[in-house]
C-alpha cells in the first residue's frame, strides 16, 4: 500500500511516557491521573496511547467523550477505568453500562437515565459529575452543584465516583479568572466534606492550570494537551519545553519530479520555479494551505521546498533548491530532515490556527506508525 500512496504519520509513544513523568514532577506522586483521550486522543490514536499508559502502569482512568473511541480502547485490551465526558444522550447510558463505560452526569435527567439503567442491569454503577465552574459550557451550575450532589444520592443504584469541573485558559488575563474560579470550586469541594458526601475522585486541574501553577484542593488531575507534548498555554504563561512531542513526522514521496511546463498557471516567467515535485497528500489527507500573506515549506533531504499548491489529494513544490530531487525522494511535512525541522507549531503558524486544529485535521487520515524511541 505504501507505493501506493506513500503516505506515513508517525508517532513516538516513548514521548507519552516522558510527558507523564513531566507531569508527575509538577502534581506530586499522590495525585490521580486521569488521561484525556478525548477525539482519538487528541490525534494520536485511543487505542495506541490507552495500551501504552496501560503499560506503564501510572495511570488511574481514562476519559474521553467518543463511544467510539471508548470501544477501539476496550477492544485493544486495555481494562483502565473509562469515564465518559459528557455528550451522550440519556437514553445511551445502558450501552455505556453495558461496555463498563463510567457516564457523567450534569442534569436531573442524565441522573434518572443512568439509575434507571443500573436497575435494570441489577448492579450498581459509577457515575462522575461535571460541575460548571464557571466556563459556560457543560456541567451543574456551581452555585446548585451541592444540592445535586444530595439528590444524586437519593436516587437507586448511583455511586457517586467523581465530580469534576474544567477551567481552560490561553493567556495571562484567562489565567487570573481560572485562578478565581478555581478558588469557588475548592470551596464547593469544602462544602461537598462538609456535608457529608463522600466523593472518591475530585478534579478541576487539567494541562493548562497544571503547567501554570494554579493550584488545588482536588486529589486528580486531567491532563490532555501536555499528555501529547503540545502546548495548551502563551508562551509567556508557562515554559513548556520540557514536554516532548509525541507527533513525530508527516512524510510522503514524491511522484513527480521535473521541469514546470510552460505557462505555470498563476507565476509570472520570473518566478517559474527551475522545478517543480508533487507528492500526493492534499486537503482530503488533512493539509491545509497558507494562510493569506504567510507561506509554508516542507522538507526534500534537508533543504527548505516552498509549498506552491494545495489541491484535493496532492501538494505541488518549489524543488528548485534541490535539483537532484527525483521520483521517491522523501518528503518531509512535519519533523525532521538534514539537520532542518518543521514542528506542529509552524504548521500552525502558516496556516494562522491553534496546534490542536491542525492535529484534528489530520486525525485518521493518514497511514499511522508507532515508535518507541527508535530511530525511523
């Protein structure tokens, strides 16, 4: 299939490990790690990344909020705890149940569903709730949090595993409002003590907060970009440089390799490239082109290629730099070639998104291989 469409995206799981003991340095040995695998953990395949924190044994549960990606990890093996962000309707809590899938909860009607389920299965099951803290998205209003609680515990075959709320931030202004907003939620987390309720598992940090020195009451944390090396905060907020990228290349081949014809549609003669390679990864396998006033290179045996052209299923290059480049040459998209790189950011940069849009674009699109610290 390779000489087919010669088309590879390769991942380093080692870099998984890394990133964890990275991690760990910050949160203390104590803390719970629940592992953000949300869409196809971030890119990088649910299924590969649950079998390796499987392996490494420091993980407490997964997360993610796609079935799907709940069955493929099921399916490879792995029997960590899988809690389900929110997304599902109520009527899907018994196939949730029925996979060993932990639901979280957020409305009355949610609760109900899952207790009906666990009656009708005979067993008791676990449910998280997520409390909104104040992000404006999913989860029990803050101030009505501890009342849910209690109506939780009245209801039939629930056991109250976890609460959780999330407070994602970019910059230093976000930053000063999750800090208040963390502060409201600790005293939430008092006030659950206080009155009684036990909740084994309780988080509100994630990889931003981590990484910028918020801080909290909870015994948990939820790391999601920083799992996969990719910065999830301004550089001026935190240095990240010590998490590795487990997005290691994007590489394809050439399939031609040549003069330009004559007339290259949209260049003056002056700047006609002296030659022109294609390979064949286009929009349809997750490259996007530059955006206005910004242009994008890749990698031919170490020399810079700009990007001339994006279509449907194949990228045009500036081969002019490399005029010995032939048919099958490599070429490199994303990592590393004769000492030059592309990273994920400047894939993002070109393209004027965040990292984790271009991770998405790419996402089950391309041939995938997993390494484990070797040399490609």
């Amino acid at each position: 299939m390779e000489a087919v469409r010669p088309n590879v995206v390769e991942f380093d799981l080692s870099a998984i490990r890394h990133n964890m003991r990275a991690l760990r340095a910050i949160s203390g040995p104590e803390i719970k790690y629940i592992a953000a695998l949300k869409a196809n953990a971030y890119g990088h395949g649910a299924a590969a990344v649950a079998r390796s924190l499987a392996d490494d044994g420091d993980t407490f549960a997964l997360a993610t909020g796609s079935f799907e990606d709940a069955l493929a990890i099921r399916t490879a093996g792995v029997e960590l705890p899988i809690m389900m962000f929110g997304g599902a309707l109520p009527e899907a809590a018994p196939l949730l149940l029925a996979h060993d899938l932990m639901p979280t909860v957020y409305d009355r009607d949610g609760a109900r569903a899952a207790s009906q389920a666990a009656r009708a299965s005979g067993r008791s099951v676990s449910v998280y709730v997520k409390v909104d803290a104040g992000l404006g998205r999913l989860g029990v209003p803050l101030p009505d949090a501890l009342e849910y609680l209690r109506e939780l515990e009245r209801l039939p075959g629930l056991r109250l595993e976890g609460v959780y709320t999330h407070l994602s931030f970019y910059d230093e202004a976000e930053r000063e409002w999750a800090r208040g907003r963390m502060r409201a939620f600790d005293g939430f987390l008092r006030d659950v003590e206080a009155a009684g309720i036990e909740v084994p598992v309780t988080q509100a940090l994630a990889s931003s907060c981590m990484v910028a020195g918020l801080t909290s009451i909870g015994n948990a944390v939820c790391p999601g970009h920083l799992l996969y090396g990719v910065p999830s905060v301004a550089p001026a907020v935190a240095d990240t440089s010590a998490f590795r990228p487990v997005l290691r290349s994007i590489r394809s081949r050439l399939i031609h390799a040549g003069p330009p014809k004559a007339g290259m549609r949209g260049l003056p003669a002056r700047e006609t490239p002296a030659r022109i390679g294609v390979i064949p990864l286009g929009l349809a396998d997750g490259y996007r082109p530059a955006a206005a006033g910004r242009a994008a290179h890749a990698l031919v045996n170490g020399a810079r290629a700009p990007i001339r052209g994006v279509s449907l299923e194949h990228i045009t290059l500036d081969l002019s730099a490399r005029p010995d480049a032939g048919v099958g040459e490599e070429v490199v998209l994303l990592g590393e070639s004769g000492g030059e790189s592309i990273t994920l950011g400047d894939l993002a940069e070109w393209q004027g998104t965040r990292l984790h849009h271009v991770l998405m674009a790419f996402d089950g699109r391309l041939p995938a291989r997993y390494v484990d610290g070797e040399e490609p």
